[in-house]
C-alpha cells in the first residue's frame, strides 16, 4: 500500500500511524524475536518509496501486550515517516512518545515547528466537566447569593464570571493532576518490576478518568 501511494505523486508526503511492524529488532522487547523476513520487507519498502524515520523523543516503544514480566511484550509500532522533500520544508520537525490511557497503543505527537498562538477572549461558557465536579453547587451559591434577589441580571453576570475563573482553574488543576500521572506512569514503565506495572496499571485507569474529564469540557 506504501509503495502505490509513493507512486501517486512527487509532493512532500508525511505518513503517521500504526506501521504493525518495526524497522530494527531493538525496536522490540519481549520474549521472542520479531521475524527478520518482516523487519527486512519493511525497511526495503521505507528505502524503494524514499522514506525517513524521524526520531522517536521519550520512551522507546508505542505499543505493549501483556500486564508485566515475562508476559509483557513492547514494540515500536507508530511512527512518522517523510520524504526528503517534506523534511526539508519542515527541518525543525519532531516526533515525541506519550502516555496512553486505556489504549494498547501510545499517543505520538508530530510538531512541525515552535509556534505561539494568540488567546482569544470569549463569552461565557458553561463546561460539562463541570457537572463532574462536587464542588458545582458550592461555586454558584457564593456568587449568586450576595447580591440582592431582584438585580438577576447583576447576578447572573457576576455569576457567569466567578463560574468563568473558578473554571479555569478547576480545569488547571486537572492538567495538572495528569501531567503528574503521567510522570509516575513514565517511571513504573522503565522500572520492569511487577508491581511498578501494578502501579502503572492503577495510573492508567486514574489518567482515563481524567482524560475524560477534558474530553467532555470540548462538547
């Protein structure tokens, strides 16, 4: 399928995804090794269609079966692959390895270079990760009852705006509650033990429940 895309046109072209095969037997840990026929058929087809690897940041591998040793198996299954042309219009590109919650597969992250992006005020929003949170209730009664019971429009406002802040920083608060996941997930992953994989399975489950708290405040 690679090599019929190849064919299709000489523009900068950029593949990212599951490969399901590897390009050398380090890209592999585990009990057995990955058949040479497939790694070789692989890396002729990445070398026939002009492709480079770029560089994986972080942790090795992508993908893993299996709870902890000896069962566990990791491989380096995602990758983002480029022609020479593509490279050179993007030349301070990067590719870098994430923390996944239930998926088998790790989340990679291709940046094609540094860029700012400028915030953009809006209007008043109310988040469904909000309807999550215990303490909801408690954050509109101390901005609706101060004010007087017939200035609505007042409280609404003021309401609108302490729901607005509070918000904020209830959805900072969980960014950073699964960057420190995260971080203890990445330190189980290299340890091997099989109670650090215990632990990390136990994170897996606590970074989902999070994840999906930002995925509902998008809808």
């Amino acid at each position: 399928m690679i090599k019929d895309l190849a064919k299709l046109s000489n523009l900068p072209w950029c593949l990212v995804g599951d490969f399901n095969d590897i390009l050398d037997m380090r890209e592999k840990k585990g009990k057995t090794q990955h058949p040479a026929y497939l790694i070789n058929g692989f890396r002729q087809t990445t070398l026939e269609c002009n492709l480079l690897d770029i560089p994986l940041e972080g942790y090795p591998y992508t993908w893993r079966r299996g709870k902890a040793p000896p069962d566990l198996v990791e491989e380096r299954l995602d990758r983002a692959m480029v022609t020479p042309n593509w490279k050179h219009t993007f030349p301070d590109s990067s590719l870098r390895n994430g923390i996944a919650g239930k998926s088998d597969h790790t989340p990679i992250w291709l940046k094609l270079n540094d860029f700012q992006t400028n915030s953009i005020s809006s209007h008043f929003r109310f988040e469904n990760m909000w309807l999550e949170d215990p303490d909801l209730t408690r954050a509109v009664n101390l901005s609706w009852d101060p004010f007087p019971s017939n200035k609505v429009d007042l409280k609404i406002a003021k309401c609108g705006h302490y729901l607005s802040s509070w918000g904020k920083k209830r959805l900072r608060k969980v960014r950073e509650n699964i960057e420190h996941i995260k971080k203890e997930m990445i330190q189980c992953r290299s340890h091997h033990q099989i109670l650090d994989w215990t632990r990390f399975s136990f994170l897996q489950r606590q970074l989902n429940n999070k994840l999906f708290l930002i995925e509902i405040s998008w809808q």
